[in-house]
C-alpha cells in the first residue's frame, strides 16, 4: 500500500507566505513609484510582508479535519466492553 509523502510545507503555510510575498513586493514597488529610494522601498516590502504573516495566518484559517471513522466492533473481538482496533 502506497502512502502519500509528506510535503515540505503545508498547503496552509504555502498560501500564506506566498500571499506575504506579492503583498510586500506590491507594497516595495509602490513606494518606489513614489520617488522614495530603493534601499527604503525594500525595507517597506520587507517590514509589510513580515506583519501581513501573523495576520493572513489568522484570516485564512486551516481547513476543517475530516472526521475519524469510530471504530467498528464485532462481537468476537469485544474485550470487557470496549473495542479492539485491528
């Protein structure tokens, strides 16, 4: 039986750090249309992409978990009550 790999980061983190990035490079660029220098619209991108992390980690929440099956019992394998897993 084949089991899926993990993956090197979640789908969750993914989508936020990606959303941080183009905001901060939206932000850097329009701070250099403003005739500000390079040096300060790269710190500008930097600082807003570092704040919007916590934020969009909180707006954009993971997705519900997938609900565990219970487990099933049969009479031949009941131990005082309780269900054994197989």
């Amino acid at each position: 039986m084949s089991t899926r790999p993990d993956t090197f980061l979640p789908l969750h983190t993914a989508v936020v750090l990606l959303t941080a990035a183009v905001m901060g490079l939206v932000i850097g660029c329009l701070t250099v249309h403003t005739g500000a220098p390079v040096a300060a619209a790269v710190i500008a991108g930097l600082s807003s992409a570092g704040a919007a992390v916590p934020v969009l980690r909180t707006l954009i929440g993971r997705p519900p978990e997938a609900p565990r099956d219970p487990p099933t019992c049969e009479p031949t394998h009941m131990s005082h009550g309780t269900c054994e897993r197989r």
